[in-house]
C-alpha cells in the first residue's frame, strides 16, 4: 500500500474497512512485540482486517499519530473507531468487547 499519509486519505482507509491495524512490520512479520500482540488478537477474532506497515515510510508513524491523536503503536481501528493499541485490545478481546462491537456493527448494517 502506498499512502501520501494525509489525515482524509487515512480517514478514508479507516472508513473502508472494518478493522485496521497500523503496526511495525506486517501480522506475518511483526517487528515489535506489541504489534504482534496486536495482530494475534485481530487473528483470533477470524474476522479479515487491513494492516499498514508504518515502517514502511518514514513519514507513517508521525502522520499517523498526529492524526489519530494517539502517541504509540500499534493502533488498531474497529468500524472506524480507534480503540487503542495492543494492551487495550487483548482486554477488550478477553472482556468479550471486540467480539461485541463487531456484532453490534454487523447488526446495524444490515
């Protein structure tokens, strides 16, 4: 994917997907510790979802984080929504959250 990383073309791609993970290195090859946290929350979810390699581009992780007004990574967006990074999202995994916001965004798009 190659992005000019503005806030309407990372709006867009948040937008277009139901769950988006900006992570160092990809789910195949995470490139920290909490991005591969991130990615096997998302894959234990067996939902598909969008990841960004923010390492790819030097001007990902400042443009992301401005945008996003969130200072770490991973971060990891569901129906649009920035719930937070890999800490957040395996509590809310455990809690039964993610599984429920999915549900519920399931439920009002049909």
């Amino acid at each position: 994917m190659s992005f000019d990383w503005t806030p309407d073309e990372l709006q867009s791609l948040v937008n277009e997907h139901r769950i988006v993970l900006f992570m160092k290195g990809t789910p195949q090859e995470p490139l920290c510790g909490f991005s591969n946290r991130a990615a096997q929350v998302l894959q234990q979810l067996e939902e598909p979802y969008t990841s960004v390699n923010i390492l790819a581009d030097p001007r990902a992780i400042p443009s992301v984080c401005e945008w996003a007004d969130f200072p770490t990574m991973p971060q990891i967006y569901i129906l649009g929504e920035l719930i937070g990074g890999s800490d957040i999202a395996l509590e809310m995994f455990e809690s039964g959250e993610l599984q429920q916001m999915l549900a519920d965004g399931e439920a009002s798009s049909e």
